[in-house]
C-alpha cells in the first residue's frame, strides 16, 4: 500500500558503492515522465548523469547539502523551463517528489538536493554552476538534483506519534475538532 511506502520513507546521504541496474533507471525515468503537472504543460525536463566525475562536480554545486553525492552512483538533475509555464516550481517539484518515492519503491535510497534559491558562491547560484556543468541552455533552471542508490545506512521510519498532528486544523485554521 501506498501508505506503507511512505513510511518506510527516508531521506539516504550514503550509498553502497555500486551502480543501479539501467532497468530500475528506465523505471525511474518513466514514473518521472508520469509525473503531474498544472494543464498537463510538463514544463521540466531531467539529466541522468552516471557519469562519476559528472556527479562529483555536481557535489559542489552549494557550500552545504550536496557534498554527499559524490557517494551516490546516481544522479537525476530536475530542471524546467520558467517560460512555459508559471507554476514551474510547482511541476518540478512534484516531479522531484515523485522520482523520491519510486526510488524508495524500487528498494533505492535518495535524497534531494535543493539548488534553487541557493548560492555556488558570492558571483553565481547553485542551479547556474549545475547549469554549465550539464551545458543547459540557456532558458532552462535547476531546481534539485536527486541523488539515487542503493542505501549504505536504514534509518528508522519516523513513528508515528512524532507526526506533528498539532499542525492540522479542521474545517476553519486553529480548530482542532
């Protein structure tokens, strides 16, 4: 069940060092191309990189949060066409999301590596450096790269009681019955 997927859900920052079979990558590939999206427009587009010096560059595409895909044997860059559609970030977020738990359904670990809104350094952000690293042209962005493998650690699933039902009104905001 789907509920149960979520669950078991979490975010993976080390990775055996073995590649993904390209049969769990196709898969991964079409549940992303499967993805919603606002008025059916699919402004996103995706990179595979399993290239490794490909993803070690992509390590340091921020200061802090990326340094751990050096360890991952995969890498799907998210990325999207502002022009196409005004709720891009919307789009590829869900598209994000989506490669996440089929990541987690194909017994993968992943994590997402936010890049927009975040800095390279002082002169260029972390989704334009990932940007020339891949050769985007020019109208497309970054939005998170998806670091994928097969999880070198097991967190243990959030239990239930840590679940922040305090956050959840009914019917009108701060009723709780």
């Amino acid at each position: 069940m789907f509920i149960d997927l979520l669950r078991s859900r979490r975010s993976i920052r080390k990775f055996e060092d073995r590649p993904v079979e390209a049969e769990k990558v196709d898969l991964l590939v079409e549940a992303v191309l499967r993805s919603p999206s606002s008025r059916g427009v699919n402004p996103w587009e995706f990179v595979v990189v399993t290239d490794p010096a490909i993803i070690n560059r992509l390590s340091t595409a921020k200061p802090h949060g990326a340094s751990f895909l050096v360890s991952a044997p995969l890498a799907i860059v998210v990325c999207a066409d502002p022009k196409r559609s005004d709720v891009w970030v919307e789009d590829a977020s869900i598209a994000a999301i989506i490669l996440h738990l089929a990541a987690t359904d194909l017994g993968l670990g992943s994590c997402w590596i936010q890049l927009r809104k975040r800095d390279y350094d002082d002169s260029k952000t972390a989704g334009e450096f990932a940007a020339d690293v891949l050769g985007l042209p020019a109208e497309m962005v970054v939005s998170a790269i998806m670091a994928i493998g097969y999880p070198a650690q097991q967190p243990s699933p959030h239990l239930k009681a840590s679940l922040q039902y305090d956050k959840v009104s009914v019917n009108r905001y701060g009723d709780k019955e």
